[in-house]
C-alpha cells in the first residue's frame, strides 16, 4: 500500500511539472516581445514589423476563422463519437500545412527586416532559451 502511494505521489508530481511547460499563444508572444525588445530595433524596423503582422492578419483572416470553426466541430463530433470526425480531420491537415507555409513566409519576411547583427542575436537567444515542450 506504502508502494502505490509513492507511485501515484510521483506521477502526480510528474503531471504537475510537466504542466507547467506547455506554452500558450500568449506566452509565446511575450517571449517574442522580450526577444525583439532586446535587438533595440529602430522606429522603422518596428513599423516595418507591425505592416508585415497586420497585412498577413489581413490576408489571411478567413482561414484562419475558417480553420478555427472546423477545428471547433472537429472536436464536438469526436466528443460525440461521431464517424464523421475523421473526414473532418482530413479537411483540417491542408489548412494546417497552409498555416505552417503562411507563419514560415511571415517569420522571413520578419527576419528580412533585421540587420545581421540583429539576427545573429537572436539566433543566439533562440539557441540559449530552447523551446520546452511537454
């Protein structure tokens, strides 16, 4: 009996932690604002920046609204047992690899606003704070 309650003390420890490196959208943005902060980017690469953000927000809101109402009845028909899930879960794989595409063009056309020294120094954090994932 001992035994069982070390077990299940440990696991719960375990979950615990492990919860605690899931990182959520908001997180992740203010670690990219703590990182651009640093590269004491000028007024114009600021701006630059925030058209490059706003024009692909813009582009590219009715997939994202899109993909968020499918992911959203993915999920209700998968809670539900529903056969018809997985069709749905088919229709989701595309838009997501149209997504990965978007943020990788946006992350290049981010990084084309950086001096190389800037960019040097944020490789260098990126490589310091490797991403933790539970």
């Amino acid at each position: 009996m001992k035994k069982l309650v070390i077990a299940l003390t440990i696991a719960a420890t375990a979950i615990t932690a492990s919860a605690g490196q899931h990182r959520t959208p908001r997180a992740a943005r203010g670690e990219h604002r703590r990182a651009f902060a640093a590269l004491g980017l000028s007024d114009a690469q600021k701006q630059q920046i925030r058209d490059i953000q706003r024009a692909d927000r813009e582009s590219n809101q009715q997939l994202y609204a899109d993909f968020r109402t499918k992911l959203r009845q993915f999920r209700q028909l998968k809670r539900a047992g529903d056969p018809a899930a997985d069709s749905l879960k088919a229709e989701l794989q595309p838009m997501r690899e149209q997504m990965q595409a978007l943020r990788k063009a946006r992350h290049q056309a981010v990084m084309g606003v950086l001096t190389p020294e800037q960019r040097q120094q944020l490789e260098q954090r990126r490589a310091e704070h490797p991403r933790r994932r539970g």
